[in-house]
C-alpha cells in the first residue's frame, strides 16, 4: 500500500526550522504588510478617529461651554493634559505586551511625595530626590515586569500588589500629610517658553521619542511583534520576557516622570495625588486605539487621547456638575471606546434583519 503524500510548506517544513507550525488556537503570523512595517508612514485608525473626536469635542465646547476654550481654562487644563499624555505613553507600552497596569497611582503618589518630603522645601535636595523617586519607580517597574513575565503572573493581581507597596512607601515617609513644592521645580515645570508650558513641551517630546522608538526602530517593531502574537514571536527566536519587562520598565520611568511633572504644577500637592489617574491613563490608551489584547498601538494617538479627556473634563466642569458625574463621564468615555475598536460592528449590522422582509414570497408560491 502507497504512503500519502506528506504536505509541506511552500516555505519549508513545519515546524521550528520552517517556522510555519501552529498549534490549534493559536494565532498565525500576520502577511508582511499588515501591521507590519509597510504602514508605518500611514495614520493609523485610533489616531485619526480621536484627532476627529478632539476636532468635534472642541466645536460642541466652543457652542455648549465657550468658557472651557478661554485662554485662562487652557491655560489651567494642558498641564494636566500633558501629565496624562506621560502616564497614557507608559500605560500603552504595556497594554501593547496584552497586560495592564493598575499601579499607576502608587508611581505617581511615591514620585510627588519623595520630590516634596525630601528636598523640604529646599532647592539644593531636589535633584538626589528626583533620582531617589526615579530609582524607587525603576524598582518597583522592574518587579512588575519580572513576575508578569517571568512568573507567569497576571498583570492587574501584580500591579495591585506592586501599588499597595508604593503606597505603604507614600505613607512611610509622608504620614499622609502634604507639603509645598520646591521653588526650582515649580520654576522649571511650571514656566512657559514663548507661551507654552515646559510640561507640555516635555509631553510632546516624550511622546515623539516612544513614537520613534516603537514604530521606526528595529526593537520597537519587534516589541509590537511579541504582543501582536508572543507565538510567531517566539518562534522567530525573540525573546518574549525581555521585551515584556521593558514594558513594565519604561512605564514605570514615564510614571515618575508624570509624577514629577505634577508636583511641579501643583504647589502643595497631596500624598495620594494620583488616586485619580488610573481610569484616565487607560482611558485615554482605549480611546486612541490600542488594542487590550496587545500588539498594535499609537503613542501619539494615546497622547492626543489624553487631550480629548482633559478637554472633556473642562466642558463637564464648565457645566457645572459635580466630581461624580466627571468619573461617570470619564467611564462613559472608556465604555464607548472599547465599544469603537473591540465590537466588529460589520458582523453586528450584517446579521440584523433585512428591511425587505416583508417583500419576500411565501414558500411555494409561483
């Protein structure tokens, strides 16, 4: 009896050498030019939807709330909106390696404490505080990164884990208690140059550089290659841990960055200033079009998704409304952009009823 002929892959045998073997469920590599570098010079979809939200949010603004477009309002709303661009940048990196990170409060509140609570008002402490924040935020990123990628943990289990220890950290050194800024980080964030905030300017460089980093270099393409299909990734010998915990790294870098930033717009900020920066950060990395399952994402649409939540706030706050109402708001918003990217509305539409219906023949009629 002849043996059947055995199949093989026009592009080698399966298997490692091949690297075409995939094991049921899993997903196959993508065709070169889809989400590959090919596109890189192509406006990605979350980008050029949250850049026509933005354009909407600020016309409706402009007739609803003029007063949250007036010079002053702007002036008091981008620095805030450039802190949640850093934090949006780190809280995409390490969406884009399919986790999420729900420390963000603890790096924040451990930066604005450690750069208020050291230097104590004085100016010739505050860089060795700045550096001590940043080494307290490297660590604990560090920590993140290992025990995702390395321990197999969950993200959202290890990053709670990693914000009650930031905060045991907060209330070891503050009590809970606040204090003023230093007159030099004050000078230095909150200046403008030519009318512009240096805090915007350092969002946008920094977003620039992750943009940069991610989509034009060799090791950015293959970062989103790990999170787009770990699999094909892995087959392809990259190492999937390394570029797992420098995501969780650079995040937490970019945290402290935010951090520092935000205690130098705020002149006593609290020890907990960053309670309310989780929902936003992720916020704003939904609604600019990274996907929760990894792989794909923008930094620039994240950070302009940033933009499109500060404004928002300002016209909810302009209204009149109360601080619930803003959070209900700022979950409206998430719930709307997980709806936009996530729900394949082409499916949804196709299996809803025909309207001609009613026009359609009886069985067995001529």
């Amino acid at each position: 009896m002849q043996e059947p002929e055995r199949k093989t892959s026009p592009r080698g045998p399966a298997g490692p050498a091949g690297l075409t073997a995939v094991e049921p469920g899993d997903r196959p590599p993508r065709a070169p030019g889809r989400g590959s570098g090919r596109t890189l010079g192509r406006p990605s979809r979350g980008l050029t939807t949250i850049v026509v939200g933005t354009v909407l949010l600020l016309a409706v603004s402009a007739v609803a709330a003029p007063e949250s477009l007036g010079s002053s309002s702007v002036r008091g709303m981008l620095p805030f909106a450039a802190v949640l661009a850093v934090l949006a940048l780190g809280q995409t990196l390490v969406v884009q390696q399919g986790g999420i990170d729900l420390s963000v409060p603890g790096f924040v509140s451990v930066t604005v404490v450690v750069v208020t609570h050291v230097p104590d008002g004085d100016d010739a402490r505050l860089l060795p505080a700045v550096l001590l924040a940043y080494g307290i935020c490297l660590v604990a990123g560090l920590v993140n990164g290992l025990v995702v990628a390395r321990l197999g943990m969950s993200a959202i289990v290890t990053s709670l884990g990693t914000n009650a220890l930031l905060y045991a950290v907060v209330l070891g050194i503050s009590g809970g208690s606040p204090r003023n800024t230093t007159g030099a980080l004050r000078r230095l964030v909150a200046s403008s140059t030519l009318g512009v905030p240096h805090s915007v300017v350092a969002a946008v460089l920094l977003t620039a550089v992750v943009a940069v980093l991610v989509k034009k270099s060799v090791v950015g393409r293959r970062f989103e290659a790990v999170g787009d299909n770990p699999l094909a990734a892995r087959l392809a010998g990259l190492r999937i841990h390394r570029h797992r915990t420098s995501a969780y790294v650079l995040a937490a870098l970019l945290y402290c960055t935010a951090g520092v930033l935000l205690a130098g717009i705020v002149t006593t900020p609290s020890a907990f200033q960053g309670d309310s920066l989780l929902l936003p950060s992720v916020a704003a990395v939904v609604l600019g079009g990274t996907s929760l399952l990894g792989g794909k994402g923008s930094a620039v649409a994240s950070a302009v998704a940033a933009l499109f939540l500060s404004q928002l706030d300002q016209f909810v706050l302009t209204l009149g409304v109360s601080t619930a109402v803003q959070n209900i708001v700022q979950a409206v918003a998430l719930a709307v952009g997980v709806a936009v990217y996530s729900v394949n509305w082409r499916g949804v539409l196709g299996r809803l009823p025909s309207r001609n219906v009613g026009s359609a023949r009886p069985v067995g009629a001529s």
